[in-house]
C-alpha cells in the first residue's frame, strides 16, 4: 500500500535520528502508525469530506493540504512515542495531538471549514431510514 505521507514531511517537525529510534529503524513500526493516525483523522473528517481524494497518494506531494499533512505527521509522531513508553511522550509531542485533534474536532463540528473536497451526495449514497415510535394508548383504556 503506497503512503499518503512521505519521509520529507516529518523533517520540520522532528530530527531523523530521532524518528529512527522511536521507530526502532523499522518502516514497519513508522507505517503502521501512519495507517493508524490516517484512520483516527477520517474518522472525524469523513462525514463532510472526500477522504479517498483528501488521502489519495496519486496526488503530487505539492498538491496536498498542508495542514492535512501537519497534523497528520503530529498525531503519527504522538503514536510513535507512545509505541516506546505511554508515561514519557515529550510534553512538545502531547501538546501538538491535542491541537491536532481539536483541529480535526472543530472541522467535524463545522466551526472550523479547510478548503478540501467535500463529499458528494447523490440519491445512492443517501440511506434512508424508518422512523415510528409505540402506539400510544390514553389513561381511560380499558385493557390496562
């Protein structure tokens, strides 16, 4: 599976030592955690968003959403660290989560609007659902 993020993304946010030992040189480690923080950002973003064009990887690197990858890389990097030891995340890496997940928090609410593809909506993808309720019965019923 091709990575929405790429190894130039996390340079501005932390030294490359750094993320080789958090991520014991296993790609595999630093992946997964990607997969995971993309999965927890969709599910606040999916309800308005186009999440398979907001994270499609045949994109240009340029081409996609600077915050979208800002704190997408914070939330990875918070995972990271808490894959060595849940107690000791760096204040820094905990401080930049919360702001991501608020961030994502507030999109979902709609305080917040970013410039990205907003989900179409056709009569396939509209479900529809029943609604009803008991039927109401008066005091003055007899059977009771």
């Amino acid at each position: 599976m091709a990575r929405f993020l790429n190894d130039n993304d996390y340079k501005k946010q932390i030294r490359e030592w750094i993320k080789n030992v958090i991520n014991y040189n296993d790609a595999t480690v630093q992946e997964d955690c990607e997969l995971a923080a993309q999965a927890e950002m969709e599910t606040y973003l999916n309800a308005r968003y186009d999440i398979a064009a907001i994270f499609s990887t045949a994109q240009e690197a340029s081409a996609r959403n600077r915050l979208i990858v800002l704190y997408l890389v914070d939330i990875t990097l918070y995972h990271m660290f808490s894959n060595i030891s849940p107690d000791m995340i760096p204040v820094l890496r905990e401080t930049r989560y919360k702001a991501a997940i608020s961030w994502c928090k507030d999109v979902a609410k709609g305080t917040l609007s970013p410039i990205l593809p907003e989900k179409v909506i056709t009569p396939e993808t509209v479900q529809a659902f029943a609604h009803g309720g008991n039927n109401k019965y008066n005091n003055k019923d007899s059977r009771f």
